[in-house]
C-alpha cells in the first residue's frame, strides 16, 4: 500500500509536504466548491469566497470576485516568494488585472501588466517597481503564470519561459492577507478561471517550475 505521502503527490502533482510551500488552491478541486473551504498545504489556511463560481476547471471571477486567503502570516520574514498558477483570461486584450495580490498598502501583485495585453509581476515599496511586461501576448487560452522574487529583481515566467524580469529595491514580502482576482485598490480586478495558486517562501528553480507544470498541465491543456 502507498503512503499517504506518496498518494498525495500522485493525485496532486504538487509535493504539499514541501515546508516552503505556504499557500496551495486547487480550485478545479471538488472540496474547494463551497465557502470557506481550507487550503491544501500543510498550513490550512482559511478561505473566504466572495462571487467566484466553481467549475470543474477552477474558479471563475467576473470581475468583482475574489477569494480571500489568511496565508500572509506564513510569509512574515520570507526574503523571497515564488507565484504560481493556472490562469485563462476570459478576453483579450486585457491590462491591470491581478491574479494574485496582498492586501496591504505596500503589496505586491502577479496578473496584467501596465502595458495592455501583457503579463508582469510587480511590487509597491515607497514606488511601483515591476518585472517589466513580457514578451508575449495574454490571450484566452490557458497559460501556467510564475512570479519570482529573490530580494533584488522580480520575473515573469510563462509556460516555463522567461518573459521579464527586472531589478527592484525594497521587501516584497506584507503583512495584508492574500487575495486571488482582485487588487488591493479594488480595482483591475481578474476575468476568467483561476485553475490552482500556490506561493513559496522561496525562488524554485527551472527544474521545479518546469516540474509544476509537466504535473498539472493535463488538467487544462
């Protein structure tokens, strides 16, 4: 017989155990389908669904949706972050639209970027500071989105190719709850499905990044 541990990877595609891992959603997940439910890492964190509709592909926000996490805590002191998750847009172009964001003043944000039709990871220390916009276009079509962050510059990777990056100054980690499909202004908020989220407190490497996505593209592409 499996472990549990092994069972869980099997089924998921993504290692929960993994301690760096502080926040993973598997929307298109049958238990995610009510309000709150608790996410899967190992942290269980409350989550507060405010109009996104459950699907078998995730969830879709209509652009005055969210879901609200208490994932923050676990990131208070983290020197670096790593954003994932499966996204499609609901039309294009589109611009300033979140994916992810903290709540507080000085947050940070993975979705559309200031440039129409394009993805950037950004932060607000005492300025607005971003990975750049990528190279390629956001259309509708499903797309695994990755942010980076090491301390001193932010990437945007898509579909495991680097489509920006550039150097910041200031910690990119808050102390505001995180949210999905929806800015910390309120507005620019996110249209379409969000498939699964998950933050590390760390960088992954290629090798991870391309692992994520070989493990869980079957579900969306």
């Amino acid at each position: 017989m499996r472990s549990p541990a092994l069972m869980v990877k099997r089924d998921t595609g993504i290692d929960i155990y993994d301690p760096s891992l502080k926040l993973y959603l598997p929307l298109h997940d049958h238990t995610t389908g009510v309000s709150p439910f608790i996410s899967k890492d190992i942290s269980h964190h409350t989550c507060t669904v405010t109009g996104a509709i459950w699907g078998k592909y995730g969830r879709t926000f209509d652009g005055d949706d969210n879901i609200a996490t208490t994932a923050a805590a676990t990131l208070v002191g983290a020197t670096a972050l790593t954003l994932e998750a499966w996204v499609k847009w609901a039309a294009s172009p589109q611009t300033s639209q979140a994916v992810f964001e903290s709540t507080s003043a000085n947050c940070w944000g993975l979705g559309g970027g200031w440039t129409a039709n394009k993805w950037a990871f950004w932060i607000h220390a005492t300025t607005w500071q971003s990975s750049g916009n990528s190279t390629s276009n956001i259309d509708t079509a499903w797309h695994h989105m990755v942010g980076t962050y090491n301390g001193a510059a932010l990437v945007v990777i898509i579909d495991t190719v680097v489509q920006a990056s550039g150097a910041v100054t200031g910690n990119a980690t808050r102390d505001g709850n995180i949210k999905l499909g929806e800015t910390a202004a309120g507005a620019g908020d996110f249209k379409g499905i969000i498939g699964e989220a998950r933050v590390y407190n760390r960088v992954l490497t290629a090798p991870e990044i391309m692992r994520n996505y070989q493990n869980t593209k079957r579900r969306y592409i």
